[in-house]
C-alpha cells in the first residue's frame, strides 16, 4: 500500500500500475468497506489501468478523522479522494455506495475534478433504513446480517462472497461503518446533478435492494451527460458479484467517452 499525507493525516491506496496506457481510474469504497471491495478492477482484468483503490479516513490502512455524520465526513472522505488523486494523476472516479456519493461530492465539492465518473449502487440521495441505523448502534451483528440479507449486498448465495464480506465490515468496526451509513442518510444532491458536467455512467446491480434502479436511473435523467445500464444477476456489489460483466460496462463506457 502507498500512502499521501494530507490535512493532518495519511490515506492508503492500492496501486496497479498495469503498461500504463489507459486513464488513470480512482476507486471509492462503500460503507463499512475498503480498497479491497475493488480487487476484480485493479487486477489486470480490471477495465482500466493504472488503477488506485483507497482506503476513506478510518477504514483499512488509513488513518481516521474526527467527524460527525454528514456533510463533515463527506467533505473529510472529499479530502481523500482528491490527495490520492492528484498524487497518482487520476482522471477517472469509480465509487460504489457511499464512494458514489462520495465521488458526487467531489464533483460538485471539490477544488479537483474528475473527467469521468461511474457511480454504482448509488443515488442522488442514500436513505437508510431505519431499522438498520439502530442496529448499527445497538446490535451490529443484526446489522451485518440484515445487509447481507437477498438481494442486499449480493444476490447470489455464494459464501465464498458473502462471508469475506461480513468478515470485512467486522474489521471495519461498528464506529465507522454507523458513522458511513448515517453520512448516507443525509446525502442528498436532488437539484444539484446538473452542475455535474462529467461524462457519468450509472450502473446498478439488477436485483439491488439498497439502491435500485430508480436512483441510477434518476442521475442518469439528471446528470448532463449521464447514462444508464444494468449488471445482470447482480445485487449492491455488482463489482464483486459478476466482475466480468461490470469491468466489461466500464470499459466500454470509458471507451466512448475518453477513447479509452
């Protein structure tokens, strides 16, 4: 892992270099997560090299950051996003989730612009279960399970998935990831996309209940040069689930739009 210091602390990113001759993508983790969420990208399958994959404040190998929910952590994760960004001459943001709104921020945020942004499992706004934000504070293992309940996070069955997942935001550590979803639950740019003025794939797992495809759909009618598409069999983590058919999206995305 490389690190960049900024603002008082160091952020960690995963950097796959490949032959270099593509642009540079920049990965953005959900909630509870880490680079790791990425590791079908930033492998030499992966749609575009180099890769970077980040750890946000807190999570992995990154130092944390004193922030309350939010518009604080958002701008703190924003501060990531965009050292890692300029110390590894990114041009691409790919977030999931929470990283999706996280790339938005940035976006609209930031003084560090991407020239292109594929936003999974994501929405203009992230509303968050109620049952869930209380679990995550009084019984975090209810909270593991919900989320990894039939087309939540997967909709396969597969433990080879399922259980390296749960494991991951075990480690994570219930702080941080009740600290993520409740940034989640007050992440809202409804009114604000058009500002967004980077080409901006949307790509939504098929069967994903935490963002479904009403909320890509809507930055896709939204954003200026937003688009639509669909990972099949997939549910929240349609990176993970069916790696093949979303680098093979990406790609062809980035393709078009930067002659990748």
């Amino acid at each position: 892992m490389d690190t960049v210091a900024h603002h008082g602390r160091t952020t960690a990113y995963r950097n796959a270099p490949g032959d270099g001759s593509g642009p540079v993508a920049l990965y953005v983790h959900g909630s509870g997560g880490t680079h790791r969420l990425w590791s079908h990208q930033y492998r030499p399958e992966g749609p575009a090299h180099p890769a970077v994959a980040l750890d946000l404040s807190g999570h992995g190998d990154s130092e944390d950051v004193a922030t309350v929910p939010g518009s604080d952590t958002l701008d703190a994760y924003a501060e990531d996003v965009a050292a890692v960004a300029r110390a590894t001459d990114a041009d691409v943001l790919v977030g999931n989730s929470l990283g999706g709104a996280v790339a938005q921020w940035v976006a609209l945020e930031a003084d560090w612009r991407p020239d292109a942004l594929v936003l999974s499992g994501t929405g203009p706004a992230l509303p968050v279960f109620d049952g869930l934000l209380a679990w995550l504070q009084d019984d975090f293992e209810r909270a593991v399970d919900f989320l990894h309940g039939r087309d939540r996070l997967f909709h396969t069955d597969d433990e080879s998935l399922r259980s390296p997942s749960r494991d991951q935001l075990r480690a994570v550590g219930r702080r941080v990831t009740r600290r993520d979803f409740q940034t989640c639950d007050r992440f809202d740019v409804t009114g604000r996309l058009s500002a967004i003025d980077a080409p901006t794939l949307a790509l939504c797992g098929e069967h994903d209940r935490l963002a479904p495809r009403s909320d890509h759909e809507a930055l896709a009618r939204e954003l200026p040069l937003g688009e639509f598409a669909v990972v099949a069999d997939a549910a929240h983590l349609a990176m993970l689930e069916r790696p093949s058919a979303f680098n093979s999206v990406v790609a062809g995305f980035l393709a078009d739009v930067l002659g990748a």
